[in-house]
C-alpha cells in the first residue's frame, strides 16, 4: 500500500524557516518525481514545486529562491525547506507522487501557519 | 504560464442528476495532460481523472473526462451523496508550472 506522511508544520514567525518531510511507503520512491501542492485556509490547490528522480527541480514563482525541495532516496523521504516565510505561505502542505502526468497518490498534509 | 478557469465556481444539484464541470485552459494542453481531482473537507485531493479521459483506479465509472486543446470536461453521470465536494482540475505542460484551476464546488 502506497503511504505518503508529511510532518515537520508548525506555527514560526515571518522571516523564519522551517523544514517539512514526507516520508514514502509502498513504492519504489527513487523511481518517482515528488511534489509539494499547498492550500491557504478557505483557497484551492497551489502547486509549489517538484523533484524528479534525477534530482532536477522546479517551483512555482510565488516560492522561488526561497523555497528548496530535496530527496534523500536511501531514506525514502522528500523534503521542502522554506525559508524567508511570509504570511502567505500559511497553508496545508501537501506531497504527492507523479506518475503518468498526474499525481496519483497525495499525502495527508501538514498545516505551516506564519504569523507573529 | 498556463492559467486554468473552472467554470462554474458552484454548482447545484441534486443527488440522481448530472454534473458537468468545465476546465478551460489559456494556451493548448500538452498531449492532453489534463487530470481531475476530488477534495472533500478536511481530506486530501484524490485523483479521478488523468491525460483527460482516463480513470484512475477504484473510480467509479459515472465519472468521466472528455476534451482537448484548450477545453476541457468533467462529468459525472449520476451524483451520489458522496460526490459532493469540490473538483480542481490540473495541467502537466512539457514544462512546470503545473497549474491548478481555482475549483468548483459541488454543492
């Protein structure tokens, strides 16, 4: 059974950083491209970036330069830094795998809440 | 960028009727990479629908995914209570941004 746990959310200040992780069960994570989606309290899905398998990168404007999206396959786990954190960026942080053009199996969310 | 407009933002039905749901995107959707997903509150997307008309596993078969180009659909035969919930719909361009539409509510 395929298994996605994100954690690592919280509640920081503006300008501080925090690291989430989710952590994948039930495939064989070197072979698949992760993402982050996120979704601010009451809006829709915001896709924030992805890793592929070989390690190449990409990410929405909104989180460029600030935001860094890494994988570590030995321990079958996908991670987001996020540094320079504005109140924007609260929301549910979600990770989710790709496979054919979609992403088919999403984890349960963490909850990063930015505020003073 | 590709920007994806769901039309309408509600939608009011009645369980035994059938939804349709419109995904318009503002440039051509590579290969028709276009997917759907369900979000019901408090739960994590689940894929319904991938490369436009293609079932993901376990989906029953009243829902379905039809266009192409820049236009696209998501219907849903014959709502049961469950299917009330909200649909975003997604596009994998041959470059990321991945964007998602805004989301209907399905109400």
């Amino acid at each position: 059974e395929v298994q996605l746990v994100e954690s690592g959310g919280g509640l920081v200040q503006p300008g501080e950083s925090l690291k989430l992780s989710c952590a994948a069960s039930g495939f064989t994570f070197s072979d698949s491209p992760m993402h982050w989606v996120r979704q601010a309290p009451g809006k829709g899905l915001e896709w924030v970036g992805r890793i592929r398998n070989g390690y190449a990168t990409a990410y929405a404007e909104s989180v460029r330069g600030r935001f860094t999206i890494s994988r570590d396959d030995s321990k079958n786990t996908a991670y987001l830094q996020m540094n320079s954190l504005k109140s924007e960026d609260t929301a549910v942080y979600y990770c989710s795998r790709q496979t054919d053009s979609c992403n088919d199996y999403w984890g349960q969310g963490t909850l990063v809440t930015v505020s003073s | 960028e590709i920007v994806l407009t769901q039309s309408p933002d509600t939608l009011s039905l009645s369980p035994g009727e059938r939804a349709t749901l419109s995904c318009r995107a503002s440039q051509s959707v590579y290969n028709g990479y276009l997917a759907w997903y369900q979000q019901r509150p408090g739960q994590a997307p689940r894929l319904l629908i991938h490369v436009t008309s293609r079932r993901a596993t376990g989906i029953p078969d009243r829902f379905s995914g039809s266009g192409s180009g820049t236009d696209f659909t998501l219907t849903i035969s014959r709502l049961e209570p469950e299917d009330f919930a909200v649909y975003y719909c997604q596009q994998y361009g041959s470059a990321p941004p991945y964007t998602f539409g805004q989301g209907t509510k399905l109400e």
